[in-house]
C-alpha cells in the first residue's frame, strides 16, 4: 500500500512541491491535520527544522483551531533541549489556553515540570512539585510510558531537593513501569517504554542508592 501523501518524510525540493500541491488541493478543515502529522513525519526523519515550520504554519493560522494545541504541544517538545525558555513559555500557553489537554499527550505538566527542575532554584522546584501533583490527581493516564515520565521527573525533583527516600521509591516504580505491558491488548505497542541504556543505569542507580 502506498504512503500517505501527508506522511512522508521526504523534504527535499520537489518533495515540499509536490506537499505544498497536494495541500491545496486538500479540503480547508483538513490542512490543519496534514500540517502537523506532516511534521511529525519530518520530526521522525531528523528533518527538525521543516517539522517546526511547518508546526508553526498550524498556530498561525486561526482556521486550524482544532490541530492547534497538538502543534503547540509539539512545538514545546521540540524547543525543550536547545531553547527551554520557548517550551517553557509553550507548555505554559498550552495549559492556559487547553486545561483539558484534550488533543494532546496529556503530559504538559510533567513537560513543564521536568523544564523547571532543571532551574534549580526553590521556586521553581516548588511549582514543579505542584504540577507533578495535579498531573497524577487529575490525568491517571493508563499508559506505562506516561507513568515513567511522571515517576522519572519525580526522582529529579526528589533529588534536587534533597529527598532521597522519595526518589529512591520513584525510581523502582519507573522500573516497574518500563517493564510493563501495553494497557490495550489488541494494540501491543501503544504506551510500551523505550528508554535509553543511561537512563535505565541511572534509574538503578537511584533505586538501590541509600536513603
């Protein structure tokens, strides 16, 4: 079966042509949609540029209300690593704007908390704190990667504020949780954790680690 016109990953000259095409002719209500998974594609290919452009054409534009807070939420998770001021500004104007989060991972306050840890200072790592709070009061997502997430921006708080007994028992439960299974059997791979060998050592590492 073919690719999708919208889900390649290609962006080479001919090939924005050829998007850019295909776009026009799309239905209006639909453009929204192919911009972003568009992006997602490039994200996945490394082309990381052509996905922030082409996430920011989402926001731009008010007529693409409905892919609006995916694309911010995306944009946000792009700028974490090398402009964190930017996601953090994001991740903020996303739950303003969307406190459901409806249309997105669920994950902006375990996002924002992860950014703020990495301030430092007690301020931040109070409101830290308090969003890693309301995201598991409130979201309880069933999925096992989204638990790691919150287990393991918890060990860092934990940690930088000193509480070792707290990121010691966070960190055996996100080993727990990278072992676990998908929530939904008839789709095996949704919600499984794909960590990398450093964060694995370092979760061991804390977990056995004394209190």
């Amino acid at each position: 079966m073919a690719e999708e016109w919208f889900r390649t990953s290609g962006w080479a000259p001919e090939d924005r042509a050829e998007f850019e095409r295909r776009l026009r002719q799309a239905r209006p209500d639909g453009r929204g949609q192919y911009l972003r998974i568009k992006g997602l594609a490039l994200h996945d290919a490394g082309e990381l540029e052509g996905a922030r452009m082409l996430w920011e054409r989402v926001l731009d534009d008010p007529g693409f209300k409905a892919e609006r807070h995916a694309a911010m939420e995306h944009l946000a998770d792009l700028a974490a690593t090398n402009d964190p001021q930017r996601a953090e500004a994001l991740y903020r104007q996303l739950l303003e704007e969307d406190p459901s989060l409806n249309g997105t991972t669920v994950m902006a306050e375990v996002s924002l908390a992860e950014l703020l840890v990495r301030e430092g200072d007690p301020e931040s790592l109070r409101e830290a704190g308090e969003l890693l709070k309301a995201w598991v009061t409130h979201r309880a997502s069933p999925f096992p990667n989204a638990r790691f997430q919150w287990e393991i921006a918890l060990v860092r708080t934990a940690t930088a504020l000193g509480e070792r007994s707290v990121a010691r028992d966070a960190a055996r439960r996100a080993l727990q949780y990278a072992q676990s299974g998908a929530p939904f059997p008839r789709h095996p791979q949704l919600g499984l954790v794909y960590a990398e060998a450093q964060v694995m050592d370092w979760l061991r590492d804390v977990a056995d680690g004394p209190v």
